[in-house]
C-alpha cells in the first residue's frame, strides 16, 4: 500500500542518515521481511513538503492499523512534527496508527519502555578500560569458568530458539516463530544479522539475535538461562558482541528495551549505558490488549513448555 502524505515541516537529509541516533528501522527490508512472516502488507509513505523534498519511509498494515515497525521498539526515524501530521493525515483516511520513535509526536502515547545504548570507543582495549573494575571481574569471571562463544547464522539457529524459547516460557511471554528469526537471517539486507551463543559443556547457555545498520548494532532478541547465571554468561556473551561491533567500525551498540528499575535494566546499566526514552505514538486513545492481562502471563508459566512453544507464535503474531 502506498500513501502520500504532505507536510509543511522541514525534511532534513540528516533526519535519515548514519548521524541518526538509532538507524535500525530505517532499513527497508524490514517491513517487507514482516509481511513474509506474519502476512501484514507492507506500507510505503512518501512523505512531500511544500518545497517538493521528500522521504519515504515503511511499515506495515495489520488490519486496518499502520504500524511502523511491527516487533520492533522503534519505527523509521523522523522528526515528532513529521511523524504527528503523517499520524493525523492516517487517521484521517480511515486507518489507526502506531508509530514508534524516540520523540513523542501524538497525544497518544505509551512511555513504559526505554532503549539501553552504549556509545562505542574506537578499540577493544579503550572500551574495557572504560568499566569499571567489578564489570571487567565478571567478563574475565565468565571466560575462566569455560564459557565460550561462538557466532554464526542459520547453523545457530536450533540453538538460539532451544535458548530463547525456554528463557521467554520462563518469564511467561509467547514466543515468535522460529520463521520469523529464519527470515530476518535470509532476507536481511543492508547490513548485518547474525546469532551469538554462550557454551557451558557443549551445552548452550545463552544466546542473542544481533542486526547491525549503518554502524548501529542491537541485539534485539537476548536471553541467557537461569541455571547458568552463576558463571556470568551474560557478560561474557555481551562482552563478545561489544568487540565484534567494534571491529567493524560500529558507532553505537544498543542492549535492546526494558522497563527502568527492572532487573533486565539493571544489569545493563552496569555497561555504561545511555537511556533513550521510547514513545510509541497512538492516532488513537489505546485500548485493552492482550498486553495488558498481566495474569496471561501467569497462566502461561503454567502451560508444558513444549505446548508453550507450539501455541506461542500464534499469541506473539498479535503482541506486535
């Protein structure tokens, strides 16, 4: 679906280039790698200002709601006053929308989450002098205990899901499909996607699903798991994705959203982290959802794993 929005506020160039804070989900392979797995046709706005200069960016249409960008924390980055009149002209045809971005751009708005970014040093050697001592303890903790990890694609993959699947039944959220993570890791353009897995004995202990863009690198999907917490697997693994991402020349690692205060959120703040707030901006006041039954949650903890993981991507598809 195509939609052609005009606007009068200024379209800057550098609105969509590398000096954007968190470029990600300006990738457009993203929307179309959505639509693959989930069905939702793919969105294209062609944003015009009075000047003629435009942007284009896309989501993704469930139902009658544009989202962008479905299972991700944030949508293509443009400014609030670019995303609020999109938003209104949207509405205004007859669709909802939801627009995820680091500014709020709509009375309408959900804040309960924020991004966790760390700002890359040059050199391997300049970023873990940057920790402080009890950090740098528990990356050399993980290694003396055995840990080791390893990077990869599609031969990773039984190993990331056999670890995020348990992980996610654990805290007693659905998780995504497999093909959903299979998709990403064939389709993704533009950029990088690869897996890291944490090895205790052979045995995988924790793992995380990493996308790379224009120097910005997020390990979107984390998870280590709980019997392995004590030879610090997370550190080690996260440790591993810092130095691969400095390799390469990236700019900015993010650890992905969490609530603040959380035990998720404390953990990361011990990497030196900056907090972007994320805004999730509604056309329209939110309603219930299956969010907001936190007893959902509950129930699923209940539920045999291996029903859990078969039901689950049914329940994800609409947690978007």
């Amino acid at each position: 679906m195509l939609l052609r929005i005009e606007t009068d506020a200024a379209i800057r160039e550098d609105l969509l280039s590398i000096e954007t804070l968190i470029p990600l989900c300006n990738n457009p392979c993203l929307s179309q790698i959505v639509s693959k797995t989930f069905g939702w046709e793919t969105v294209e706005l062609v944003i015009v200002n009075k000047s003629g200069r435009t942007a284009t960016v896309h989501g993704n249409l469930v139902g009658r709601k544009v989202v962008l960008l479905p299972h991700f924390s944030y949508g293509p980055s443009l400014s609030a006053a670019i995303a609020e009149q999109s938003i209104m002209v949207i509405k205004q045809r007859g669709y909802s929308c939801e627009w995820r971005l680091t500014a709020q751009a709509s009375q309408y708005c959900i804040t309960s989450k924020v991004s966790s970014i760390i700002r890359l040093s040059p050199t391997e050697q300049s970023q873990f002098e940057k920790f402080d001592s009890n950090l740098r303890r528990k990356i050399r903790k993980c290694n003396s205990n055995g840990i080791k990890v390893r990077s990869g694609s599609a031969e990773l993959l039984d190993d990331f899901y056999r670890v995020y699947s348990r992980r996610m039944h654990q805290l007693g959220s659905p998780v995504l499909a497999k093909s959903w993570f299979s998709n990403l890791l064939q389709y993704y353009k533009n950029g990088e996607a690869s897996i890291w897995c944490a090895y205790f004995e052979d045995q995988p202990a924790g793992a995380a699903f990493v996308l790379g863009y224009q120097g910005f690198y997020e390990a979107c999907w984390f998870a280590t798991l709980k019997q392995y917490n004590r030879l610090y697997v997370a550190y080690g693994l996260t440790w591993a994705m810092l130095r691969h991402a400095i390799k390469h020349s990236g700019s900015i690692f993010s650890l992905g959203r969490s609530s603040l205060g959380s035990s998720v959120h404390y953990y990361k703040q011990q990497w030196g982290i900056e907090d972007v707030p994320l805004y999730w901006n509604l056309s329209h006041s939110p309603g219930t959802s299956l969010k907001s039954f936190t007893f959902i949650s509950r129930l699923w903890k209940l539920i045999p794993y291996t029903i859990a993981t078969k039901a689950g991507p049914w329940f994800a598809a609409k947690i978007y």
